[in-house]
C-alpha cells in the first residue's frame, strides 16, 4: 500500500475557494421528470441550486412551464426564459 503525504491548502487557496461569489443571473442546470410531471434545476445569483416544479417560486418570479430545454419565469406580467447552455 502506497501513502501519500498531502501539503496543506495555501491559505490563499482556501479563501477564494469559500467567497461567496455573484454569478450575476439564474441559470437553469437542467431539466428533468416526465411530460406530466417535469422539474427542473435553477442555479441562483448566490449558487444555490434548487430544484423547481411548475408553480413554484424563484428569485421572486412564479415558474409557469417547463419544456424540455427552457424554464419558463413569471412576474408581474411579465416573462423570462432561463434555456439550457448549449453544447
């Protein structure tokens, strides 16, 4: 069995590693469930992912539908589209 020695994060490192970061916009991760029943994964501004059915609330917007490749957001009568990055 082979042991490995492993040096100590750079104090540096460990403090970039744990700011809080502004992603500066939601972002929709995926998408994922059935045609009648679909769900999807929302990254907010701060990281925190959330998983999300139609109804639900997000960053103060109503999700009113998930189709296959886009959320789509409601507030105030008004509409967002969060699609998935493309690859």
């Amino acid at each position: 069995m082979t042991t490995t020695t492993q040096e100590p994060t750079p104090q540096n490192v460990a403090d970039l590693a744990t700011q809080n970061a502004d992603l500066g916009r939601l972002a929709l991760i995926g998408v994922f469930g059935s045609q009648t029943a679909p769900a999807a994964l929302i990254r907010d501004r701060k990281g925190t992912v959330q998983r999300v059915i139609i109804g639900d609330q997000v960053a103060n917007q109503t999700v009113t539908a998930i189709a296959e490749d886009r959320v789509i957001l409601a507030r105030g009568g008004k509409t967002s589209t969060l699609t998935l990055p493309k690859s």
